[in-house]
C-alpha cells in the first residue's frame, strides 16, 4: 500500500508541473497590467522612469521563464509561494488563512449532496416508475439546471424580503464556536451541494439499477433475506464504487462552485481570495491559490483511489 501511494504522489508532479506552467503564464496574459492598476490607485503620474521603477522593484522586468524559475525555485527549496504584489505578505500566509473556511464550506455541502442525494437515489431505484421516481428525476433535473449563483441569490434576497431573514456578515471560525459556525454555514453549503447532490443521485439510481438485476441479488431474494439487508448490505455497497469516483471527479465543481457561494455569503475562504487577487493582477497570490487547489484536488483524487478497497474486497493496490 505504501509502495502504491509512492508512485502515485510521485506521479502527480509531472502534472502538477505542467499545471503551474500553464497557471503561470496565462495569468501574465490577461489583459490589465497590475503596473497601470498600481499607478493609477495611488493617483501617480505614470512616467515612464516612475513605470520602469515599479516593474523592476516587482520582479517583472525579467523574461516570462526566468520568472517562473525564479517562482519555482523558491518553492522547491524553501517552500516560499512569493509574496502578494498589493499586500507584500507571503502567498502561503495568505491562503493558509483561508483555507479552512473553503475546507469547512466544502465538507458541509459534500456531507448535504449524500445526505439528500444517497437515500433518494437508492429509493428512486427500488420504486423505479412509481410516482416518488418520478418526483426524485425531476427533482434531479431541476437542480442541475438551476445555476447556483441564482439559487445563492434568490436564497439571499426571497428569506430577507418575506420574513426579514439575512445571513451573518461577521465570520465565526470553527474553533471559536462550532455550533455559530456550522449554522453560519449551513445555508451556503446546502445551496453548494445542491448540484452536486443531484449528480451523485441520478448516478446512484443507475448503478442501483444495475446492480440489482445482478444474479447474486435475485439469489438474496430467493433465500429470503429481508428488503434493508438485501439493498444496503449487498446493493449498495457494489453500487457505491462508481459514485466515489463521481464525487472525486466533482471535487472541482465544488471548489469553483465555491468560488461564487463565497463572493455572495461574504465567506472568508480561497475563492474570495481569487476573486480579489484577480481583480488587482496579484499574479504571485493567483498562481498560489491555484497551485493549492490543484494540490487538493489531486490528494482528493488519491483519497477515492485508495477508498475503493473500503467497498470492494477484490480491489487491491500493490
């Protein structure tokens, strides 16, 4: 096992490499310059010695690959992400402060998506054709086709304007008050994990489905083993393989879902970071959040890797 996960992390920096490259430079050419953005904030007369200064003062008189290996270099052997352009704090600093609300919004919308989306599906697929299938498909279909910066928008505005309800503005960390939190982020996190909710339950009727016309399933029955042993012991185990794998394929649908939900709850997390460090080119802090989340999403991806033995005995990692 440990052998496996070896390679596997070691294979990863291939990857991650050529992701940090490409991050790396199309950063550089979007359009804005953060020279320009910087003069103009600080309502300095942008002549070219005052111009010139800035760039060289920022690192960015340099050819685009010395940057990067200038960037990467640091990385390697320091473990130093650069610092912010605007702020001059180190990158790591910054996300690192950021990280647990994305981390706390992300579990509670994955833990909403099984909650709703495991049970309807499963009984979805035993009562296929009946009216609660039915309901739970449309419903499905419903929330794939509802984008959620309009859910977060309309459950921000309908609850303020009929009963007087609103979000918290101030962020309460989890380690202040646990309960304040989780209640703090409970709303967002439902209307994250809708999407993905609706995925993971249109995927785990269809495996349902085909697991139980297996023969082992019809031989469960004809011993006479009772409906809830026969669906959640046999069924839906062999089922749940597939929906892993789903929901690690997901995981960058909720980041970047993540990334919108924070902007409209006002949520502390990585996705308002980017937001902000793209709206002022903070080219050292875009490229550092991205090279963090490409690193979770990856781990993540291992983590279901490595969860399938959980549900199937026959899998083995040597």
């Amino acid at each position: 096992m440990s052998a496996y996960v070896l390679r596997r992390l070691l294979a990863l920096l291939p990857t991650l490499v050529f992701a940090s490259i490409i991050v790396f430079a199309i950063v550089r050419l979007v359009p804005g310059d953060v020279v320009d953005l910087m003069l103009s904030q600080n309502d300095i007369s942008a002549d070219t010695r005052t111009r010139e200064d800035l760039v060289r003062a920022l690192g960015l008189d340099r050819p685009m690959w010395e940057q990067y290996l200038h960037w990467a270099g640091n990385i390697v052997l320091h473990g130093d992400l650069g610092q912010s352009l605007w702020q001059g704090e180190p990158v790591l600093k910054m996300v690192m402060a950021r990280i647990p609300a994305t981390f706390s919004l992300g579990v509670l919308a994955l833990a909403v998506a099984l909650t709703v989306a495991l049970p309807i599906g499963v009984l979805s697929a035993i009562r296929q054709d009946t009216a609660a299938d039915y309901v739970a498909r449309s419903f499905s279909i419903l929330m794939l086709a509802v984008p959620s910066f309009w859910l977060g928008t309309m459950v921000m505005v309908f609850p303020s304007v009929w009963w007087g309800w609103s979000p918290e503005v101030r962020y309460v960390p989890f380690l202040e008050n646990p309960v304040q939190h989780v209640r703090q982020m409970l709303v967002p996190a439902i209307v994250l994990g809708m999407a993905l909710s609706a995925i993971t339950m249109r995927m785990t009727r269809t495996m349902m489905l085909e697991v139980l016309r297996q023969d082992y399933i019809r031989t469960a029955w004809a011993k006479g083993l009772n409906e809830p042993l026969v669906i959640l012991r046999h069924a839906l185990r062999n089922a749940l393989i597939p929906v892993v794998t789903l929901i690690g394929l997901q995981a960058p649908l909720l980041i970047g879902g993540a990334v919108v939900i924070e902007q409209i709850f006002v949520v502390p997390g990585m996705g308002l970071l980017l937001l902000d460090a793209v709206h002022q080119r903070d080219y050292p802090l875009i490229t550092g959040v991205f090279l963090v989340v490409g690193v979770a999403v990856m781990l993540i991806n291992l983590l279901v890797d490595l969860s399938y033995g959980l549900f199937d005995p026959k899998v083995r990692h040597r």
